[in-house]
C-alpha cells in the first residue's frame, strides 16, 4: 500500500474529509498512517479554502480501532517511542488546525480512534457506535491526549471512570 492510500483527503466545496481508508483493519493507525495523516492535516492548515475539516473512518464498521495493535507486536521499545511520539504530534496537530474540525463517529471508537475523535472540536456519532478509551485493558495508558483531552469534555470523574476501567459507552451514554 502506498502512503497515500493510508488516509485519503476528499473535497465537497469548502469542506475537506479525512477519510481514513483501511476499512479491513478498522481504520487502525499504523505507523505510515500517522505519518499519512500527518501530512494532510500540515496541508489543511495551510488551506484557506478548506473551512471545515471532517474526520471519518472508511466503512461502516469502524471510525478507528486505534493503535494498529499487530504492527506494534513487533515494533523495539526505539520504534514504540516513535510512534507514541507521532500519534501525539498528530493529534496535537488535529487539534491545532485552524478550522473547525468534526469527527464524523461511524463506528467503533476505541484508544487512539476516540483520541483522534477527542482531538477534534466536535463529535458526531452514528446512534449504534460504541466508544472507550480502552487501552488500560491492555496494561497501557492512552498515550495520544486522551488522558488530558476527555476530562475537558466529560469531566476528571467520569473521565477516570472510563480510562480506569476500560469500559466501553454507547452512543447515547456518550452523549450524556
């Protein structure tokens, strides 16, 4: 797969979609996806006629599953630095866009997925979605701004809720 096929930018007038394209992964963020994505939003922010920036997954199934989880088995403790420090950057950069910016929730939202979500000004879910930060599961911490980024929109105890227990929310849950 090239570069370009990771995340696809597409136009409808002034608004721009970020389609992140690996539907048979559920939209996992893989090194080269980060760095695809990473490259598009450096593009946005420099593109006056862009004035709203929607962020989606390719498919039905899935907005993001978050870290794609079998890359990151073989990655060195060298390499998992590297992309914990990317998918910071990008994130850091979603949120620093200039425009608007609107995660378009098609599916499942899970870790790094609800992360990028997060990173967004808005959020729009489908009414079947499930969320959650669900990386302490794992014996990890959500490591992309999730941690400082969901207490801002939910509140600290509701947002250690969800980071502690991993637990999974639905749409109308989340929405509460």
């Amino acid at each position: 797969l090239a570069m370009t096929d990771l995340v696809t930018l597409e136009r409808d007038g002034d608004l721009a979609w970020l389609v992140l394209d690996r539907a048979e992964v559920m939209n996992a963020l893989s090194f080269d996806t980060l760095g695809r994505l990473q490259e598009l939003v450096a593009e946005l922010a420099q593109d006056r006629s862009a004035r709203v920036v929607l962020v989606t997954g390719r498919g039905e199934r899935a907005f993001c599953a978050g870290a794609d989880l079998k890359e990151r088995k073989g990655f060195t403790e060298e390499q998992t630095r590297a992309f914990v420090t990317r998918i910071g950057d990008t994130f850091a950069a979603v949120a620093a866009l200039p425009q608007p910016t609107v995660a378009v929730l098609n599916g499942v939202a899970f870790g790094g997925g609800l992360e990028l979500a997060l990173a967004c000004d808005l959020r729009v879910a489908v009414r079947d979605v499930t969320l959650g930060l669900t990386e302490t599961s794992l014996a990890i911490i959500p490591g992309a701004g999730g941690t400082q980024r969901l207490p801002r929109v939910v509140g600290v105890s509701r947002a250690k809720d969800l980071i502690l227990t991993a637990r999974r929310v639905g749409a109308e849950e989340a929405l509460a």
